[in-house]
C-alpha cells in the first residue's frame, strides 16, 4: 500500500515541478505578446527609449 502512495506522490510531485515552470514561462510570453500587439504608439516608443537609456 505504501508503494503504492510513493508512487503517486513523485508523479504528482514531478506534474507540479514541470507546471510551476511551465505556467509563468506562458504567461510571461502571453503577456509580452498582448503588449507587442495592444499597446499605444506612445508606450511603445517610452519603452524604445527606456531601453536605449539602459545600455
């Protein structure tokens, strides 16, 4: 019987291990790519030279 739950504790624990990676790498792409498509021209160019400030 003790196996049996074992077993089961690594699948379940090894799903969750791959979805706690899998999950925020998804929305993080679904996020930048809602902002690529909908955000204003202003935000967009504010953002271009957020970036060139940086480098």
């Amino acid at each position: 019987m003790m196996d049996f739950i074992t077993d089961r504790l690594n699948n379940i624990a090894l799903i969750c291990f791959l979805l706690s990676i899998a999950v925020p790498i998804t929305i993080n792409y679904i996020n930048f790519k809602y902002h690529q498509l909908t955000d204003p021209k202003w935000k967009k160019e504010e953002d271009e030279q957020s970036k060139s400030n940086q480098q």
